[in-house]
C-alpha cells in the first residue's frame, strides 16, 4: 500500500468515525418508524471503520484513533435535525470515499473505495428522499 492509499484510508476512516457517532445522535432523535433503518445504517458504518481500519493495520499504516468529541453542525432535537445530520453524514462519507477512489493507486483499494462511495451514495438517496428533497440522488456523488 502506498503512502497516498494510506492517506486515502485514513481520511476516509475519519469520516467513518465521525458516521458512527452521528448514526448514534440520529437514532436517539429519529422517527421511531426509521429505527430499522437507523440500525442498519450505523452497522454499515462500524462495519466499513473496522475494515478500513485492518486495511490500514494490515498494509503496516497508522490506525488514528477517532476523536474525543465530536459536534454536529446544527442541534438535532426531533426527527427532521436528525435525517438531516443522516444526510450531512452521508455526504461527507461519500466525499471522503470518492476522494479516496480518486488518490487510490492500487486497484483493491480503489474497489473498496468505490464500493463504499456507493454505499454511502444509496444510503444518501434513501435520507433525501426521506426528507422529501427532489432528486433525491446526485448525478456524481461525493463531489464537493
């Protein structure tokens, strides 16, 4: 792996870090009827962040550890704060990852980085259309 692989992995872990404690803050504020969805949701990402960071701990690279805290960028309180911060997340994970299909020079980690743009990219167009946003998908994902 070289060192813009690792770099690309770990950027892309620091948005996965930061998914999994928002999936947390969403599933405490978000419509009781979502909570399935929520739970999947938050499995994907703690799935995708022990991965990434075996790939990382395998390839001989520094695993960062997540941060202490973390914020989110407007109060969530209800059901509607909380499938926005889905969609933040979502979008942040998805330019995370397309950076890193971008920066990859080994073919397995830009599969991997694909696979994840897309998952986040999916997962993205279910919040936004949850949100009732038209179109609920992006033509390139990811894209800043």
């Amino acid at each position: 792996m070289t060192t813009a692989d690792q770099q690309a992995l770990t950027t892309a872990l620091s948005a996965e870090y930061a998914a999994v404690y928002a999936y947390g803050v969403i599933a405490a504020y978000a419509n009781t009827d979502r909570a399935k969805l929520v739970s999947e949701y938050a499995a994907a990402h703690r799935a995708r962040r022990d991965a990434t960071a075996d790939a990382l701990s395998a390839a001989g690279g520094i695993v960062p550890a997540p941060s202490a805290a973390y914020t989110t960028p407007f109060p969530v309180n209800d059901p509607i704060p909380a499938a926005k911060l889905a969609v933040t997340v979502e979008g942040d994970c998805a330019i995370a990852w397309r950076s890193a299909v971008e920066q990859a020079t080994t073919d397995e980690i830009r599969r991997t980085a694909i696979t994840a743009l897309t998952d986040s990219a999916l997962r993205l167009a279910t919040w936004q259309s949850i949100l009732g946003t038209t179109p609920a998908t992006l033509p390139f994902p990811g894209q800043p």
